[in-house]
C-alpha cells in the first residue's frame, strides 16, 4: 500500500503546496486505487505523476468545504476523456451528490461510466473480503467525517520446504493446502494443513482524519492504527485559534495519535502561514509528544510494506 499526496494545504493553495488530495494506491492488494478528497486542480497535480485516474474506483470525500471538493468536477470529468469505463463509487457527506448532479446537469457534462453515491454515516460505510471502511463525525465547523480503513488478515504463506520432507508432491496438493484444507497422500497419509501453513498475517489499519480541533472522536477512529493522517493547520502557540476554526495544531495531532497508541502520524493540511524555515520547529515540536511523526509534502509518497512506513 502507498500513500501519494496530491495536496496537503489548508484552505486555498499556495506556491508550495495544493489543496487537500491523497491517493491510497491498494494495486497488490486490489488493484485499485482509492481518492481521499479531490481539492481544486488535483488533476493537474496527477499530470506530474503516474497514476491513472480509471484506476480510481473510490472517493471519500471528508466534508463540502470547497479545498476538499473543488476539484471532484474536473477530475470526473477527466476520468471520461481518458477511457474511464469502470464503476465509480463516491462515498461523502449529505449534499454531496446534489452538488455533483446539478454541476453536471448545468455544464452538460455526460459521464461514460456508471457513478454511484453512498452519503456517509456514523459506523461502517463499506465492506468486501479485503477491507472495511467505517467512518465517524468530527468536530469541524460543517459536518465532517474520518475514515477508518481496515485491512483484513491475510492468508499465512505455505511453508513449502516442510510441506515437501512430508512428502508432498508439487502441484494441486500444494495449492489445497496453501488453501487450509488437509490432505491424504497416495499412501494414506494425512498431512494437515496447520501444520505446513504460517499463521495468518494481521493487515494494516490506516486513518485518515478531516478537518477537526482536538476531540476523542479521531483518537477513537486512531485506535491501534498503524498510520494516521492527521491535519495540522495550526501550531501549538495558537490552540484556542486553532479551536474557533474547526481545527487542530501540530502538538493536538501528535497527542491523538500518542492516545490511540498508533504506530505513525502524517501531519497534512498546513497553513501557508508555514514557510519552509518553519517546518523543522513545527516537526520537532510534534515528535516530542510521538516521535513518529512526520510532515507530508504535495507528491511525496509514503509505502507501508512489512508492518513498516518507509
């Protein structure tokens, strides 16, 4: 899994940094590819890139605030013009649908793929053999929503140098017993899948939180993550600042993460008040609440890969 940020600004964008977009790559786990908010231009972020938006079979959108939603016309749009002929499916809060459908019925736009809204609510909102995906309101300053992704356990791998001094010849016996169901060779013996299969793998738990000030909501929906994305369009010496508006500060991130005892925090939304010379100060003063933390940029790329970020 790879984390790929398009836009990690707060409010509008900045000559160092775009509005807010995150694309969760799941291409070895599912071959697909799911859009966390869609601000302004995100598209033209995806130029600079690799990425192919008909991969993109899912968009969570946090919340109408135009920073997280500017760009969702476009990028649908776009979608079309480049062969897009998959199912989409986008996941947002109340409202959502209404403002896609009349843009498109105002500008004419025709889609050539089906497109489908699931209008988000507490508790879970998606679930198939790989994940589950369940959401929780924030505390901003509309309605407002976190995500919680889950990846199920995975099958343990088959342990084959002992499954051959068993006896156990190459070929479907093999792939049965990779499978969890026992075996009876040619002569009567039974070979038990538990025995040649490792235990199964836990999967990875990833929370992306909207915008939000400090609240036990995003540590609940951070419990026992592997990686949370937290905003932090604040600094600690501007808390009760940070509060009015609906968000949080650098120092309030790193406490929810230390709270829900996760393993990594990605602080993302910044204000442009931030500049380059700042950010070692605003990093530092995190890491000492939750070491692991650490800031994301527009087109940096995180990858999760054997229970680590790298």
């Amino acid at each position: 899994m790879q984390l790929h940020f398009l836009g990690t600004g707060a409010g509008m964008p900045s000559k160092e940094r775009n509005t807010s977009a995150l694309m969760v790559k799941l291409l070895d786990e599912v071959g697909e590819m799911w859009l966390f908010d869609c601000g302004e231009a995100t598209q033209h972020q995806i130029l600079h890139t690799s990425l192919k938006p008909r991969k993109v079979t899912k968009i969570f959108i946090t919340h109408l605030h135009g920073d997280h939603i500017f760009g969702l016309p476009g990028f649908l749009s776009s979608r079309s013009f480049q062969g897009g002929e998959e199912p989409l499916t986008i996941f947002g809060p109340q409202g959502l649908q209404q403002w896609i459908e009349q843009t498109f019925a105002l500008s004419k736009t025709h889609l050539t793929y089906p497109l489908q809204f699931v209008e988000v609510h507490e508790g879970v909102i998606y679930e198939d053999e790989h994940f589950t995906v369940s959401a929780s309101e924030l505390r901003h300053v509309v309605p407002c929503f976190g995500y919680r992704i889950e990846q199920k356990d995975l099958p343990g791998e088959l342990l084959m140098e002992k499954a051959l001094a068993l006896g156990v010849p190459k070929g479907p016996l093999l792939g049965q017993l990779k499978g969890r169901q026992d075996i009876e060779l040619e002569d009567g013996t039974i070979v038990y899948a538990k025995d040649v299969v490792a235990p199964p793998k836990k999967g990875f738990t990833l929370t992306i939180l909207g915008d939000t000030k400090y609240c036990p909501e995003a540590v609940s929906l951070a419990n026992g993550a592997d990686i949370v994305i937290h905003e932090a369009t604040f600094d600690g010496t501007t808390t009760d600042l940070a509060a009015s508006y609906g968000h949080s500060t650098n120092v309030e991130a790193a406490k929810v993460a230390q709270q829900a005892g996760a393993n990594y925090l990605l602080l993302n939304h910044l204000s442009a008040r931030f500049l380059p010379q700042d950010l070692p100060l605003f990093l530092a003063d995190a890491q000492k609440i939750f070491p692991q933390t650490f800031l994301t940029s527009d087109q940096s790329v995180f990858t999760w890969n054997n229970n680590k970020l790298i």
